[in-house]
C-alpha cells in the first residue's frame, strides 16, 4: 500500500503536538510538518505554559474536560519520568486569587489537577485586596525545551520537518493526501477564518530562585510563575493588539502589579522581555472538512484557536485531531489508499 502523505501545518506546541500523534499513531503515513518558524521564534515559546484553563462557550463541557485530562495526563506521565527536566515539564503548586468571589468556585478542571481546594483565611491574609483563593498543584510546561523536545521525538517517529512559509492551502494540494491545519493566528489569511483574532501578552523573565509557588490574579492579567531557570512575571491582555514590540509601560505596570503580590520581586533581576500574539477565537476549531485544491478533494483537518490556553490543550485537541484524520482515511475512496 502506499504511503498517505499527510502536512502538518504550524510548529506550536498545537502543531508538534498534533504531528507526534498522528506520526506515533500511525505509521503508514509520511508526515511532513511545514512552518515558517520553529522554537525558539513561535508564539509558544514564550507561553508561560501553567496548566488550568477557561471555558469556551459553544464546546461541550465533556469534550473540554477530555481536552484537559489527556493533556495534564500526557504531561504528568513526562513530569513523573527521567525526561522531565529536557522535556521542560514540571510540577507547581500555588494559588489563583480573586478580588471579588467568582461565581465558580470549582471551575471543570479542579478536579484533574492536584489537591484543589478553597484558600484559608489565614492563607489569604497574605493577599489582603483579594477576598477568595484556590490552592492546588498543577503542571509547568516551558516551551523552549518542550518544543525541541516533541521534534526529536517526531523525527524518531519517522516525520519530516520543512520550513517555508505556506501563503495557501493550494500550494500543498498536489503533494499531501491529507492536510491538517494548526497554523494559529495564521488561520486568519490561510484559510480565511475572520473570527481569529490576536492577544497581545506581553511578560518578563526575572531571576528569583527564592520564588516557589505561583501566584494568578483571577482577572488573567497579573501572574506570577516560578519555572526551571527563571520566574515568567506578566501581562497583559490586549485584545486586536497586533504589536509584537516590548512596550515599556507595559513593563513598568507589570512590575509594578506582580510587587504588589510579592513584594520580594523588588529585588529580582529582570532577564528578558517577550511579546507574542495569542491566536484567539470564540471557540477553538477543532473539526474536519475537504477542500478543493488543484482540482482535488483533499481532507483538511483543523486544529487552531486555542487563545492563552495552547500549552494547556494542545495533547488533548491532538488526540481529537488525530481522531478525525483517521476518519477522514476511513472515508478516503479505495484508489487513493492505494
């Protein structure tokens, strides 16, 4: 039988995550990931990559909370292995605090991570502006290894990997079978989706070695997140915002709103600034559909607009975009299988 050629397009933590499960899963395709940027220049690379998560309002509960399980359970099994520390997977505790007391106490995802559970009191003393917390552990995934990491074991599973920008969809319709879209923010010109639209997050990376526990502000905006080698202090959330250089006032109110957290950040040092657009949308789009292309019905499968949650659900949307790829081959007629 001959081989399926199968493009991934995007090389996120979306796309490499989706590319290792079809790779993996299988073999009988030849996989081929295309992008115009690698780690460390995508937009997750700078992804604080915490794992909890908000709720879309058009996708069941139930396949949301399956997107979160089978990523924090994919990333748990690496953060509990000897890969840990190249993978860039670790576990962190801490606390979300909120201003006011959210009308969700126990938001779908609570009970996937570790040891949830309302703030004291005593606890909250510490956060005297915020009235309501929750303490728990969950994951840490730092793109910048995570991503190296995910191509090597791409390419062991017998993928290739190809950098050219790809202005359309067309330009991969006579040499793939099958195409699989995690192209992000670039949904918006590939394929034409009007509803991606960019978040500006901007953050810094201080040295702080004494931080242990993560601190969010409910709101999203101020976060405080020790890693492996620095602390991730940010943000902001600037919805439409294309501008992709540092902003100093950005960085002066994020300094200023983290050391109001933790006054002991006063005495990090700074180490970088980053900007990135998050590929937001209503909804992720996660489903399938088939296109004409250079006079060819090819299978194009969608797995784009994950917004500030990629890190989070990028194992869990691969599996369910694995999934409808293999229906796709399911439904493919005879003579393109062989």
């Amino acid at each position: 039988m001959k081989t399926l050629r199968v493009a991934v397009i995007g090389a996120g933590v979306v796309g490499f995550s989706t590319a290792v499960c079809i790779a993996e899963a299988l073999p009988l395709c030849s996989v081929t990931l295309v992008a115009d940027k690698f780690s460390p220049d995508t937009t997750s690379d700078g992804a604080a990559g915490i794992l909890f998560a908000a709720e879309f309002p058009d996708i069941s509960l139930e396949r949301q909370k399956h997107w979160f399980r089978d990523s924090f359970d994919h990333l748990m099994a690496i953060a509990c292995s000897p890969s840990a520390p190249e993978a860039g997977v670790m576990l962190s505790s801490g606390w979300q605090i909120f201003k006011e007391v959210p009308a969700n106490k126990r938001p779908f995802w609570s009970d996937y991570v570790i040891g949830f559970r309302t703030m004291t009191d005593s606890e909250l003393k510490r956060f005297p502006d915020h009235r309501f917390g929750q303490a728990f552990t969950t994951i840490k995934c730092e793109c910048s290894s995570y991503l190296p990491w995910l191509e090597k074991r791409f390419r062991t599973a017998g993928g290739r990997v190809e950098q050219r920008t790809v202005a359309s969809l067309q330009e991969l319709g006579s040499s793939f079978d099958l195409i699989v879209n995690c192209s992000g923010l670039g949904s918006k010109t590939l394929v034409g989706d009007a509803q991606v639209y960019p978040v500006r997050g901007q953050v810094l990376k201080v040295e702080a070695p004494w931080l242990q526990h993560f601190i969010r502000d409910g709101d999203g905006k101020t976060y405080i997140y020790p890693g492996m080698h620095s602390v991730t202090v940010g943000g902001t959330r600037q919805e439409g915002d294309w501008r992709l250089q540092v902003d100093q006032g950005d960085t002066e109110s994020i300094l200023e709103r983290c050391g109001r957290l933790e006054p002991s950040l006063s005495k990090a040092k700074v180490l970088g600034e980053w900007v990135g657009l998050r590929p937001s949308r209503r909804n992720p789009r996660v489903e399938r559909e088939t296109v004409l292309l250079r006079g060819r019905q090819v299978p194009v499968v969608h797995n784009y607009g994950h917004g500030g949650w990629g890190v989070t659900l990028a194992w869990g949307t691969a599996l369910d975009a694995l999934g409808l790829v293999k229906q796709c081959l399911h439904d493919m007629p005879l003579q393109a299988k062989l």
